[in-house]
C-alpha cells in the first residue's frame, strides 16, 4: 500500500504563487506522468512530494499519514535526478549504498541489495568504477540503481532521460516499463516527452501554469481533452485548430470552406482536427477544404503535409501513412470528417469531442 | 573584436609576453646570480651580467648561520597556523554564504570583503593598539590573528565561488538518501572540493609566509621573528649590507616553498567533479 493523496497543495517563492492548489490522488502501484510545458511547476510539485522542498499550504499524505513535516528520507521516497546527481568521489557501489549506510543498514545487506540491483540494470561490472568513467547510459543506471535499493514505497523521476540521446532514451524507456512491471511499486515521473507519458503511465497529469488542467488515462486525454491546451498539448503532430466563423443553422464557415457541426452546439468558435484524421484529396471535391500543399516530410512509415488555407497563417498538417508522392504547391483538397472534430468554446473548455462515447466516458 | 591569430596580433602578445616575462623573472635571475658572486664582483660599479667566477661561499655561510633555522621555524609555525585556521574558517562561511539563504547574507559578505579595500600598512596602524590592549603584541597569537584578518575575506570569497557552482541536486540527493546538513557537507561536499580548498591553503599561507611590515612591527622578540624580518635584519642592518649573503639565504628559505608548490600544483588543474552531472 502506497497511495499519495495531494489535497490543494500550493507553492510560493516569495511572492510568486508556482503551485496554485493541486489536488491528486495517485494510487498504490500506479504509474503517474506528470506533463506541461517548461516551467509549469513539475519539478516544483515532484520537489514538493520528495520533501526536498516545504509546502506553502495545503496537505499531503501518504497511504493516510501525513507527511507535510516528514523530513525526505522517512517518506520512503527515492527520487531521481535528471542531471543523474551521482556522488562524483564515490565508486558506483558506494553511490548505490550511501542511503542505506546512513540508515544503518548492516554491510552485508548493503552489498547484496546493491549487488542485486546492478544485476537488474546489468551494471554489476563497473561497481567499482567512478561516476566519471561511466557512458551517460550507465550513469542513468546507475542513478536508477540508487532509488531501487533504497526500495521506497514511491519513486520520483524528474525527466530521467532528457539527457539521453534517442537511441538510449529509447532502449532506457523499455528498461523502467519493466522495472514497473517488476517492482509494480508506485511511480511518478514528470517528462516532457509525449511517447514517454503515453508509453509508461497509466495515468497522465497535464499541468499548466501550476494547476492541473486534466487528469487520465493516456487515451482519455487523446480522445476526449476537457480544454484546448490538453488537446493542444497531446498528441504530435499537434492538432489544427480552426477558428469557426459565419454561421448557418449548425453549418459553419471554415478556411477554404465550410463544416456541419452536431445540432445544438451553442457558443461554438473552434474546433480541433488531429492531422490522422484529415486526408489529403483532389482539389474541389465537395465537401472538403480547399487549399496549397506547400510542404511534404516523408518519414516513411508516415507522411505529414502541410496544407495552407486561405487567410490562416498556420499551416494544417495532415498525417497520411505510409509512402506518399505528393506534388507541393498545387491545389488539393483536405477531407474533414465532422464526426473526429473537437469543438472548443471561447474560453477553450471543450463542448464535443471528437468520439461522442469517449465523451460520455470523460 | 580584433583577430587574435592575425601575424600582427601575435608579434604584439608575444613582445608583451616577453616584457612581462622579464620583469618576472628578471629577480629571480639577478637573485641567483647575485648569490653565486665574489663579494669583490657582487659590488663593482658597473655590475656583470653573468658571474665570472662562481662560488658558493655565501650558501656555507648561510647554511651556518643558526638564526636562520629559527626563523624559518617561527615562520612554518605562524604561517601554518593562520592558514590552516584561516581555511577552516573560510569552508564553513564560504559555503554558507553560497548554499544557504538568510537575512543579511549579501551585506555580511560586502562588509567582509570591504576590509579588502584598505590598504594593508594602514590598517596596522589600528590593528596595533587592539593587539597591544589585548595583550597580543609581540605574540604568534597576535601575528597569526592579524594575518586571519587580511586573508580570510579573499579566501572566503574564492571557496564562496567554488561552493556556488557545486550542483544542487548533489545536495538535494544527499538529501533525499537521509543525509543531514552537516553530513551532506563533511562527506559530499568537501571530498569534491579538496583543489579549491588546497588553493585557498596556499593562498592564505603565502600571504603569511611573504609578509615583512607585520611581522616586523608586532614582533619584537628575536626568538619569535619570523623569515621576512630574519633574513633583513640579518643581512641588511644600519651597520652593514650583505647583498650576497642574503640572496643566497633567500633562496635557501625558498626551497621548501618551491617544493611544496611543485607537489601541490596537480591539485589546481585538476577537476574533481567530473561525472557528477550530465
Ligand atoms: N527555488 C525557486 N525559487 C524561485 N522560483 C522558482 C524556484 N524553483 C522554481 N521556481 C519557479 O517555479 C516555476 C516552475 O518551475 P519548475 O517546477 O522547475 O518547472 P518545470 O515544470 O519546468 O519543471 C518556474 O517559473 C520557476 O522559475
Ligand atoms: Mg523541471
């Protein structure tokens, strides 16, 4: 049993409010990704949960206790580091030990979890290596390697792999879906990569600007976003929004042509298409809407254009699959399916989206 | 900005090099040769360059002269006290100063580096009555207490530097493994900062070891003067001038100095924290 409850947990530097009342239940054995853009809070909220830093106001909890004064190494916490933070002077084996030497732990205990955990992470060669003589991959390991033997009743990672080049992120990726699948021990890990929080998580938090904009499973947030910046921010490619304009009954105008929303939508003025739910088309089908194919990017198990409609600066990009030979700066037509739009009031809460079921569901 | 790998740019820094070069080392030559000098060619009017005939008379004569060992001693003792006591102090306020935040941090550190203003024979003109009120004159606790004063707001500063730049997360994971303040600092902090701290050592016991006008106003003793005032009361008094028995006493006294730089001087290139971050 591990759960962690936050109940209107707010941080302040001076006088600027970061955290603005979060509330969060993660649950025993769960995996949370938090996400938002740079400078939302994430760290701050993870800092917050390790006990690294104090909160301003609100409760925090662990399976019912209440941490608030717990000092870090009590919580049953470990945390890592995105800069990895390994004790340059110390070997790996002792990088791995140090928490549990300092709560005592008898040496015969110590060598055999830390043994234990580098197998794992297959780092049990370069025990007595400095951190220094190490490739950024082990480092990562090894930072890993530290939180496990600790075996805390939560684990906090701070984007652990954005230091990492694509391959390793990848391969290291695949290495904490197993150790989840091992330890099937609470995580929480903040990330700014969208396949890492799809992949990993079973549950994602999406902050913004220190508050939570949704909270879901990682297709609940894909199908059904409760705002613009969920939808916005979920999903890559982005998705195209587009700003509704004159309207007649439930059909309204759109760059390059026009879109028949569901009856009844009231107070309507954008809607969000995902670029796999566009098709690129012959220029003039009815029903479509026209404009340039100005860009193609082949990456071969895909391709994206990018369509400019008349009196819009963005572009609209459109996720064909596969191979596709396309001629740029010609006319073409952009298949909408009104049924895959997101439709979006003024203020960015969402009034339909894209799946009806999907709907009921959020 | 102008190329420095342009022809013109080089023929510039190198004169420049060189002119600096000379009046670096231009007295250590003079010193040496001086030293390996007749006293009949030491003081011709028109001095040589280069000795004509070398001897080491004034090196046996040195050696010989028992004060100097005294001396020398009396320097090891003051100058390794106040730079040990002087680097201790400056860990701990340094390291204050660049990882904790309280009221009156930044005017404490102005207030201590501002005593680095003056210009140091002034401020002997009112360090000498508090010693004598304390008691102090012409005691190594009052010679070593005065060097603390001038060193430590410099040597504060430069391990407040080195401290600034540890990464937090270093301490921050410390702390998350259960580490005290304390602890964090004496096993994770210091190990990493043995060159900084080895620099300020230096630093600081330079300062002592170099220095002639406090010694030679606070001390009165003979058998508690340290080399500075040894070596020119020794060789250069109102009765007579030695030039060649002092020089080569000079560099006698140099040696373990030079010596000790030579072995510690691995410690100022060498980066510890590699591998640490990133
Ligand atoms: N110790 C601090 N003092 C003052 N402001 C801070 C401190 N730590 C973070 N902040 C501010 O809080 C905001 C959130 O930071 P952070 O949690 O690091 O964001 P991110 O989501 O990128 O991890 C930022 O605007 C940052 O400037
Ligand atoms: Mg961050």
């Amino acid at each position: 049993m591990s759960r962690l409850e936050l109940k209107d947990v707010r941080k302040s530097f001076g006088t600027t409010e970061v955290l603005k009342g979060i509330d969060l239940t993660v649950e025993d054995g769960e995996f949370v990704a938090f996400v938002g853009p740079s400078g939302c809070g994430k760290s701050t909220l993870l800092r917050l949960i390790c006990g690294l830093d104090e909160i301003t106001a609100g409760q925090m909890a662990i399976d019912r206790e209440i941490v608030n004064d717990v000092p870090p190494a009590k919580r049953g916490i470990a945390m890592v580091f995105q800069s990895y933070a390994l004790y340059p002077h110390m070997s790996v084996a002792q990088n791995m030990g140090y928490a549990l030497r300092l709560a005592g732990t008898p040496k015969a205990e110590i060598e055999q979890r830390v043994l234990a955990a580098a197998k794992v992470l297959r780092i049990a060669d370069y025990l007595e290596r400095k951190p220094r003589q190490l490739s950024g991959g082990q480092r990562q390991r090894v930072a890993i390697g530290r939180a496990i033997v600790r075996e805390p009743r939560i684990f906090l990672f701070d984007e652990p792999l954005s230091n990492l080049d694509a391959a390793l992120r990848v391969e290291m990726r695949i290495e904490i879906a197993r150790m989840k699948e091992r330890l099937g021990t609470t995580m929480i890990y903040v990330t700014h990569d969208q396949i890492e929080a799809m992949t990993l998580a079973d549950k994602i938090v999406v902050l913004n600007a220190g508050r939570v904009e949704q909270v879901g499973s990682p297709l609940e947030l894909y199908n059904a976003p409760v705002n613009r910046f969920v939808a916005g921010f979920i999903g890559s490619p982005k998705m195209n929004f587009l700003t509704l304009g004159a309207r007649h009954g439930d059909s309204y105008a759109l760059p390059g042509g026009e879109i028949a929303l569901r009856a009844g939508l009231e107070g309507a003025t954008t809607i969000g298409v995902r670029p796999e739910h566009l098709e690129i088309v012959e220029a003039g089908r009815s029903g479509t809407l026209g404009g340039t194919l100005t860009m193609t990017e082949h990456l071969g198990s895909d391709t994206y254009a990018y369509v400019a409609l008349p009196g819009t600066e963005d572009l609209l990009v459109v996720r064909l699959s596969g191979e596709r030979a396309l001629k740029t700066n010609q006319k073409v037509g952009v298949a909408l399916d009104p049924g895959m739009a997101h439709v979006f009031a003024a203020d960015g809460t969402m009034l339909a989206s894209a799946r009806p079921v999907a709907l009921e569901a959020a | 900005m102008f190329d420095l790998s342009s022809r013109i740019s080089k023929i510039v820094f190198g004169g420049l090099l060189v002119v600096i070069g000379f009046y670096l080392f231009f007295p250590i030559y003079w010193m040496i040769t001086s030293a390996l000098k007749n006293n009949a060619e030491l003081y011709q009017i028109i001095p040589t360059f280069f000795p004509h005939e070398i001897t080491f008379s004034h090196f046996w004569s040195a050696i010989a002269e028992s004060r100097l060992l005294v001396y020398l001693g009396n320097s090891l003792i003051t100058s390794g006290a106040s730079a040990t006591i002087n680097t201790i102090l400056a860990i701990y306020a340094g390291y204050s100063f660049a990882k904790y935040r309280y009221a009156g941090r930044q005017p404490i550190m102005l207030f201590m580096l501002s005593a680095q203003m003056f210009p140091f024979g002034l401020l002997l003109i009112s360090l000498y009555p508090v010693m004598t009120s304390l008691g102090l004159l012409d005691t190594r606790p009052g010679l070593i207490l005065s060097y603390i004063v001038f060193a430590l707001p410099v040597a504060t500063y430069m391990l407040y530097s080195y401290f600034s730049q540890v990464p937090d997360e270093l301490i921050d994971a410390a702390r998350a493994d259960g580490a005290s303040d304390l602890r964090i600092f004496h096993t994770i902090v210091l190990p990493i900062s043995v060159p900084p701290i080895v620099t300020v050592f230096l630093y600081s016991f330079m300062w002592s070891w170099n220095d002639l006008l406090y010694s030679l106003t606070l001390i009165v003793s003979e058998d508690k003067r340290t080399i500075g005032p040894g070596l020119l009361l020794t060789y250069l008094n109102e009765t007579n001038a030695d030039w060649g028995g002092a020089m080569a006493a000079s560099l006698l006294v140099s040696l373990p100095i030079v010596i000790a730089f030579m072995f510690l001087q691995r410690y100022f290139i060498q980066g510890v924290t590699a591998g640490a971050v990133k």
